[in-house]
C-alpha cells in the first residue's frame, strides 16, 4: 500500500503553529515512506476563507519547503459530490432527515447505539468510547451546506488517504469519522493523533504567549529551516539526544513510533538558540551576503575593517540577523550607541577615568598589539589592584564598544587595533571626568 496523507487547513486567517507542525509531520511521514503528501483547502467557511488567506498559507507553506504532490483540492468545489454521498446514506438507513428545532430540514448521520467503539490511535494507543456515549450528529445543515465530518471523509476517501496525522482536539471526531467510512463502505485510514502544543502553564498555546503565527516567526528574522527543526520536535524525537537536523536526516529518522502522546510544551529560549545554531551553521557566503547588507542599510562602511575577522567573531554569536547592526556598529563606525544600564554600571564608578587612561596608556606601548598582550596587561593590572581580571574588562568593553557583551574582548580588541582603541579608552575617559555621559 502506497502511504497517501494529506494537509487540510482552513483558510480563514493567518497560519497557526500547530496546523503546520501537522503538516510538517505529514510530509516528512510521506517523505519517509516515499509516499504523497497532498494539499486540501478546506474553503467551505466561503465568508472567512478568502484568497488572500489562501495565498498566505501557500506562501508560508513555500517559505518552510513543504512541496505538496499532485494538484490541491479545494473543497468547496466538492459539493455536489458530498451532498451526493448524504443522499445515499438516507437511502441505506445511515442518515435521515429531521427538522431540528424548527430550523429547517437537516441530514443526521446515525451512530451505533449498542456495544463498544474503538480504534487503535497510531500515536495515542487503543481509544474506547461506549455506543450510547455517542450522539447522532448532523452531517448537511437546513440550508443545504455539508458539515465537516461528511466533507472530511468524502473527501479523504476520494483522495485515497491511508493515514490521517493531525491534533489531538480532533481525537472524539474520530469515532464519528470511522462509523462514516463503515457505512459508505470505504476501507478507514490508520489514525495518528498529536499532543497538544502547551505554553509553560500547561495550557494550549496561544497568541497570548507570543508569536503563535507563521508569518510572525518569519517577521521577527526566524529562518525557516529553525521554524521546521523547532516544530518537529514539538511531539517527535530522533531517538538520541540529536536536536539541530538537516531536512535529510529528519526524512531518513521520521516515523510515526517516535511521535510522544503527552502534551509538547513551546519553549522559546530553545528556539532562539536553535536560531542561533542555524545561522552559525550557514556556509560563510549566505551569512555575509546578509551581514554586509544589513550592515550597510544601517548607513555602516566596512572600508577599513578587518570584515572577516568580524564576522568570524559574530556569525557564532548572532542569534537573529535583524540584531546585526546594533550588535557590531562599533567596528565600523565611532559614532557607535552606549547602553545606559553598562555605563551607569561599568563605566560611571571611582576610579574608572583614571583606568581608562591607564590602560590606553600600557597599550600605546605594547611591542605587538594581539590577544595576548593585551590580555596580559589587564591581567596584571587586575592582580595589581587585587581585584582580578573581571574588574579590568567590564569597563574597557564598554569603553570600545558601548555594549555589555559581545565577542571576546581581546578579539575585539585586536580587530579594532590599536590606533582606535586607545582613541576611544580616553575618549571616555575624558567624557566622564567632564559628566558628559
């Protein structure tokens, strides 16, 4: 049996994590097996599902490489072929016609009412359901439109689709679901339900918590293979401790067993750091395409500098391309920012002015300007005042770059050179003795 799975979102708005973390698992589950993953627009909510919310999901769904085999089924193009199937069900004794409420005339789907449903969840294991716990349920509404659960099956049935992997809010769905294949006599699909993405309280993670978005994880510099990678492992893992994949390794690894039943809690400092790895990991010409032109849309040259030496040190270290100009402005300009909260702790202390002078000072002297010397200087000057190294290179980092953090600072130090570095060690040094800070 040729695996067959399917992605079928609803159109009405922005693409939500979980709905793609379900199509991320299907296409890799299709990609595994050598299979097809199938594309299904479910557009039958004709005022919410919008073309320009359809081209939003086939954007993000280009932008994460998730390629769809064969031509998308729109849904709602299926009528006629659903409504079909309602009426032989009548015809059959599965569903009658009832006017509910005085609303109108619907089609109900009847449910077994005696014994035990159950099915074997690929996921979640055996789910047992009593018949008389069921209810008859409606499957095209008075006004003459399919509901859900017929559509849903119809058209899973026509698509010929062997496994169905979707969220877990759609596991009490999937008894009605099965009893609709029974009585239109089509073989059922094996089930694979996924756990619920939660925010650290345990609950479904929502907007409330952050991005929840696709389009706003792309917004907010997020690379697409982090997004995939990150998602992935919301409810699935390689079986070692393996957490940054490349797109093959995770077809080759990608099986259904490995997914978990329990809930996948969203936690944002891994995919942040997960980011990170990405961008370390891009090939030096992708990364500096994009340092340089960050670097110069923020009005920055590099003329001068020693541009690979600074992105050696800053390719390990950027977490978001959209950090790169604030984040390494005071190698190519000196006009560079200070952050208040370094200046007020680092730099406007006793006795800093005089250190500052200090250090330039040793440094104008120094035989050969490197990592070393000038790692040796602060050392000894820190034993000198029993206060260690620490006390030394807090304020000189701030001093020569206006930031807290960064590169190593004896990298730093070398990259920017001598000539600037002593410049700007008395710059501030004079800048503070006249409280110009």
């Amino acid at each position: 049996m040729s695996v067959r799975v399917r992605f079928a979102p609803s159109p009405t708005g922005n693409v939500h994590i979980g709905n793609i973390r379900a199509a991320i698992f299907n296409w890799l589950f299709a990609r595994h097996e050598g299979g097809k993953f199938l594309l299904r627009v479910e557009d039958t909510d004709r005022e919410r599902s919008t073309q320009a919310a359809i081209d939003t999901l086939l954007s993000c769904m280009a932008w994460l490489g998730l390629d769809y085999d064969e031509t998308a089924v729109y849904q709602s193009r299926q009528k006629e072929r659903h409504l079909a199937v309602a009426d032989e069900l009548i015809r059959k004794g599965f569903a009658y016609r009832d006017n509910k409420g005085g609303g109108g005339e619907c089609v109900i789907f009847r449910m077994p009412k005696e014994g035990r449903l159950e099915y074997t969840d690929v996921v979640k294991g055996t789910i047992k359901k009593r018949a008389e716990d069921t209810q008859d349920f409606v499957i095209v509404r008075s006004d003459g439109t399919p509901v859900f659960h017929l559509s849903n099956v119809v058209d899973d049935i026509d698509m010929s689709i062997t496994h169905v992997i979707r969220g877990d809010d759609h596991v009490e769905n999937t008894f009605k679901h099965i009893e609709l294949f029974k009585a239109i006599g089509a073989p059922v699909p094996k089930y694979a339900h996924l756990p619920m993405i939660v925010n650290n309280q345990g609950k479904p993670y929502s907007k409330r918590d952050g991005a929840a978005f696709v389009g706003e994880f792309k917004e907010q510099g997020y690379l697409p293979e982090a997004l995939f990678n990150f998602l992935l492992l919301l409810g699935w893992a390689p079986g070692d401790d393996r957490e940054v994949l490349s797109r093959e390794e995770m077809i080759q690894l990608f099986t259904l067993d490995r997914c978990k039943s329990s809930a996948a809690r969203f936690d944002m400092k891994k995919l942040v750091w997960m980011n990170g790895e990405y961008i370390h990991r891009q090939p030096r010409e992708v990364y500096a395409a994009e340092f340089v032109s960050r670097v110069q849309a923020a009005g920055l040259s590099t003329e001068g500098s020693d541009l690979e030496g600074v992105m050696d040190q800053m390719q390990i270290r950027t977490k978001f391309y959209s950090e790169i100009p604030g984040s390494c402005a005071y190698f190519f300009t000196e006009a560079y920012a200070f952050d208040p909260k370094g200046v007020e702790k680092r730099l406007k202390v006793e006795g800093v002015p005089a250190l500052l002078d200090e250090v330039a000072d040793k440094y104008a002297v120094l035989p050969v300007f490197d990592l070393q010397t000038t790692h040796e200087v602060l050392a000894a000057m820190g034993e000198a005042r029993g206060a260690g190294l620490g006390a030394m290179v807090h304020p000189v980092r701030v001093a020569v770059s206006g930031l807290t953090e960064g590169p190593g600072l004896f990298e730093m130090l070398a990259l920017l050179g001598r000539e600037k570095v002593c410049a700007r060690l008395r710059g501030v040094a004079q800048k503070l003795r006249e409280g110009n800070f």
